[in-house]
C-alpha cells in the first residue's frame, strides 16, 4: 500500500494461503512472510511484489522480527505449534533452533538486540540476549494479560506488548514493565501492532462475535506513561 495516496499498489499471493506476519529489512527492499499453513518464509521484493524466494521452516510460523545490527541480517521467526524460535541467518539461510514458551505467538528485537518472544496461552515473556540466545529470562507480565503482539519502541530498549486483556511495555535493559494499561477493547489473537512516534497502533480483525467488527487503537507509548 502506497501510504502517501492510500491506495493499493499490489497483491501478494504467498504459498499455502495462511499468511500470518510480514517484516521488512531496513531498508525496506525486502519483505519476510511467514506462511502458517505452508510453514515457510516467503521473501517478497518489495518494489515489484515477486516472490524473490522461499524459506523453509516447517510447523506453523507465527511472529516475525529483523535484526539488522547482525551482519547480513537475521530473521527471528516463532512456531506456533512447534514451541521454538528459529533464527535465520539471511545471506546463508542457516537456521538455528531454540526452545520457547508454548504457542510463541509474537516477536520483537529492541534496539540492544534483547529478543523477546510472547505467546497467547501464558503471560510469561521469553527475552533472549544477542550474545548466549540460549539463555532466555521469562518474565511474568504483572497485568496477568496474554501476549498477541510485539513491536521495539523505534529509538529506545522498550518493546510494546499488546495483550488479549491489556498492553504493556518491557523495558529490555533493566528487565522491568515500565507501565500498562486495560486494553481498549475486545481483543482476539489475530491482533497486530506497530508503532509510530509516540503512539502504539494496535489493529484488531473481526472475532466470531457478530458485534465486534474490528477497530484500529492508539494508545501512548511507555515515554508519556508514568505507573501502572
């Protein structure tokens, strides 16, 4: 979508149908698919819209997030149902595996290269240091809410957490939930999220309930939130 004019530039059709998240590189020439039913990775050019190729994961990847500090890029990837967190090395498509929560459902890189990693069954948060991924710290959300979205705060070490009863925000230096707030409405696990400066955008999908048709929240980043 051209953001400028708002309208449609094009459409991808991805492998098997189910895409469930996209990324971007940084310098927004590639876009990174994941395909739930298929259990890939589709690598999209972003000027054309071709699938430039197609990364092949298994089980059902979920939350997708771009690490660019790393040379050659890394993509961090969760299966849903394979409770695990695959890092892909980008220019060698090597894959590595580590053991998760269950049904990781989201992802997110903060600016000091912490992954974080939630999930919709638990309100554990795993965050994986860049340097020994292998020792993940699990975090207890203090809201108790369940996690459906992750997104870093642009410019900082906080990533937004979005959750099914509401919203938090990690800070990944100090290890410490800066703040939360009730969510502002009927959230579901289709919820997505990003972020601009000031403000966390979270967009929800229609649920099975007929009177929730789906709505667009904004709410304040943990810069202008003070307490609980």
């Amino acid at each position: 979508m051209d953001l400028t004019t708002r309208t449609l530039t094009y459409t991808v059709r991805v492998p098997g149908g189910e895409p469930d998240a996209v990324a971007f590189d940084a310098d927004g020439r590639s876009a990174y698919v994941t395909d739930a039913e298929a259990g890939t990775v589709s690598i999209v050019d972003a000027a054309s819209g071709r699938i430039a190729g197609t990364i092949r994961l298994g089980g059902r990847p979920g939350g997708i997030a771009v690490d660019t500090s790393t040379p050659g890029g890394r993509l961090h990837v969760t299966d849903m149902t394979g409770n695990r967190w695959d890092i892909v090395q980008v220019g060698s498509l090597l894959v590595r595996t580590v053991a998760v929560q269950d049904y990781p459902t989201s992802v997110a890189v903060a600016a000091n290269g912490d992954v974080v990693v939630g999930g919709t069954t638990s309100d554990d948060i795993d965050v994986l240091g860049p340097r020994d991924p292998l020792q993940a710290i699990t975090l207890h959300r203090p809201d108790q809410a369940r996690t459906v979205a992750a997104t870093a705060i642009t410019g900082g070490d906080t990533v937004a957490l979005p959750g099914l009863e509401a919203d938090s925000w990690l800070d990944t230096d100090t290890m410490t939930f800066t703040g939360h707030v009730p969510a502002t409405g009927p959230i579901t696990t289709d919820a997505t999220v990003a972020v601009v400066p000031g403000s966390v955008l979270l967009t929800e999908g229609p649920s099975d309930d007929p009177a929730h048709l789906g709505y667009l929240a904004v709410v304040p980043d943990s810069s202008v939130i003070s307490g609980n």
